[in-house]
C-alpha cells in the first residue's frame, strides 16, 4: 500500500515533469533555454532534468511546510511553488523527501541535486541559475491561465489537456 507521503511526492514529481512540455508549446522557449543552459555550462539534459526536480523539490517543501496531503495537493498555488524554487535554501529543499522513491528516475535525480547542493563553488551558482529558471517556467504558466491565482489543479489540467501522461 502506497503512504499518503509517497503519494504526495508522485505529485510533485508529476508537477515537475509537465512543466517544461507545457511550456515548450511555445517553441522559441525551449530554444530560449538551451542558449542559456548552454552559456551556463550545463549539459542540457542534465540541465532540463534538474529543472523537473528543482520544481518537485520546491513543490514538495511547501506541501510539507503546510501540511498538504496528497489529495489536497492541487489546491497548492504556484506562486507558492515559484516563490520556494528561488527562496528556500537547497537543504531546505531536500527536507523530509520520501526514504526510497517509486520511480528510478526521481532517486537518481534527486541524488544528482543533492550532489550539486552539497559540492558548493561553481554547482551552488548553477543550481540558483536553475532554480530561477523553475520561478520563470512557473511564472510564465501561470500567467497564462485565466484564473487570478492558478494552482497545480490547473497546470494538471492543461497537461491533460495537452494529453501529457509522463
């Protein structure tokens, strides 16, 4: 039986995985942000892969800070989730995080940010870069939505608008 824990972080990981497909609708962004992970240094699917979980783990820290569960999870704004990829610090980010993870992708992921946050120097420089790039992926999509505080509810409604099943 899955924990309401573990659920939770299937959430998040679902959150970080639509957010750069939703956004690359829009094709001269992925484009945009190649450039830039380029002129940073950073392999671009390392970059995009850190990306996905920088927003997991963002997410994930302000549903546990707030006592989420799973099923409330999509109630939670993004503004929220935007605010934490650029606020909270990267230790921070990795608090209270699932002992083993479902998916392998998720552990080695994750594993990587945790390789990144404590080797310090030049990483420490790349993962705030990417953290700002989370904020602005979030940002962008939330301004297109129609609503005036958007939350994860709609972004996985345009995911499954977009017929993203990651």
């Amino acid at each position: 039986m899955t924990s309401d824990h573990d659920m939770l972080w299937s959430c998040c990981a679902y959150l970080g995985r639509v957010l750069l497909p939703l956004l690359d609708q829009e094709p001269w962004r992925q484009d945009r942000r190649r450039e830039r992970l380029h002129s940073w240094g950073i392999d671009m699917a390392v970059g995009e892969r850190l990306m996905e979980v920088f927003a997991s783990l963002a997410a994930h820290a302000v549903a546990v800070d707030t006592s989420l569960s799973a099923s409330e999870f999509e109630t939670l704004p993004l503004s929220a989730v935007a605010d934490a990829a650029t606020g909270k610090q990267d230790f921070e980010l990795l608090a209270g995080l699932p002992d083993t993870f479902a998916d392998d992708r998720d552990d080695i992921a994750v594993k990587l940010f945790r390789l990144y946050a404590y080797k310090g120097d030049q990483t420490s420089l790349q993962l705030f870069r990417l953290g700002t790039e989370v904020r602005h992926t979030l940002t962008v999509l939330a301004a297109r939505e129609s609503v005036p505080s958007p939350t994860c509810r709609d972004i996985f409604g345009r995911a499954d608008e977009a017929h993203l099943s990651l």
